[in-house]
C-alpha cells in the first residue's frame, strides 16, 4: 500500500486531529524511508496531494488542518445534509446564553481576567467560569501582574475543536462568531428556566458584549 494511502486511512480513522509527528512515527516501518527528513518530506508531499485531491467539487469531504494537526471534515455545502447526523454522534455541551457570551469575550479579548470579562458584559461572570472549565473551553493561563494578580483565562485546544479553527488568528468577526456560535450549541442551550438566575441574570441596562467588544474594536 503506498505512503499517501496509508495517511489517508490514519486521517480517515483518527478520532481527533493527528500531528505530522504521530503520522510519521505510525507509517515510518511501512513506508522503507529510512532517513527522517526525506521521511517528513514525502509525508508533507503526500498530505498536499491528499488536500488537493479532495478539495475537487466531486468530494463532499476534506481534509482540514486543526488544532496542529489534520482531519477529516465536511465541506460547508454538505453542512445543512449532515448537521443533524452529526450532532447525533456528539454528546451535546450544555450552556446557557451567559456562559456563550462569556466564552465570546474570553476567545476575543485572551488572556483576560474575571474582572475585565464582567465589565465588558456590564454583570457578575465569575459563576458562568466554572462552567467553561469544566466543560474544557478555557483554561487558566497564568495571573495578571496587578495588585491582587487575577487569574487569567484563555480558550483551549477543545474550543478549537469545537469551532473547527486551526487557532485563535483564524477568528472570524463578531457578527460571524456568534452566528458560529449559534450553528454550534443552538440545540444544546440550556432551557430558560434551568438558566442560573443570580447576578449574571439580572436585568442590565449595558449592551450586548457583542456590540461592546465591536464598539472597542472600531474605537
């Protein structure tokens, strides 16, 4: 079996985006290349066919790279055919309306503080991060060298995932974010009345942290 075909069943099987390290390593015996830069090589040479050959109209997949490494996905046009199959096949993330938010300004504005997250969305956001943690969106990346030193929040490898972005320069704008956003957890939004219903509920005068973080981006 040839080099490019064995990558493209290691891609194909690959649960999770796989890394130009762990092809090598798992087709090095196979392929009879015993020098590993010429390895690497054909191995990149080989994944550039594969890109190419599936980014044809006649392919309702292709192969993407995220999160550092490769997988398979498919294509924007077959988005609305397979959403609802696919949706079947992942356990569902349960968020409220606050946590999205908040996720939007943590993946905008990181590394960012609770106290910068909660003034930007005009209420208290400390209760929606323990929700993000957990469901491994974010995480901690260090403390702000203030009086106090805050942990700071950044999103994760797993938020990567989810949005299907290589890493966070690959962001789209905000209008485009939060219709993401909407494609991606509609049907797993946590129903009104299971919704916290502390301070992050309460009624607020400020805008939506949408139209906030634009305003700051255009200032």
């Amino acid at each position: 079996m040839s080099l490019k075909a064995n990558i493209e069943a290691i891609i194909y099987a690959a649960e999770t985006p796989i890394t130009i390290d762990q092809i090598i390593a798992l087709v090095k015996e196979s392929s009879g290349i015993s020098d590993g830069t010429e390895l690497r090589s054909q191995v990149m040479l080989a994944l550039g066919e594969l890109k190419a050959e599936y980014a044809v109209d006649a392919h309702g997949i292709e192969i993407r790279e995220v999160a550092n490494g490769y997988r398979m996905s498919t294509k924007p046009e077959q988005h609305d055919l397979v959403r609802s199959f696919a949706k079947s096949l992942k356990p569902p993330i349960r968020l409220s309306l606050q946590a999205l938010e908040t996720l939007a300004v943590i993946a905008y504005k990181q590394p960012i503080t609770v106290p910068e997250i909660s003034e930007i969305r005009g209420v208290d956001s400390s209760g929606v991060i323990a929700t993000l943690l957990d469901r491994k969106l974010i995480t901690t990346s260090g403390r702000k060298d203030v009086i106090g030193r805050p942990i700071l929040y950044k999103t994760t490898k797993e938020f990567l995932l989810r949005f299907g972005l290589k890493d966070v320069h690959e962001l789209p704008s905000m209008e485009e974010f939060e219709k993401l956003v909407a494609e991606s957890f509609q049907s797993d939004l946590l129903p009104a009345e299971m919704q916290p219903s502390k301070s992050d509920d309460s009624q607020s005068t400020e805008p939506p942290a949408g139209e906030r973080l634009e305003a700051e981006k255009t200032a």
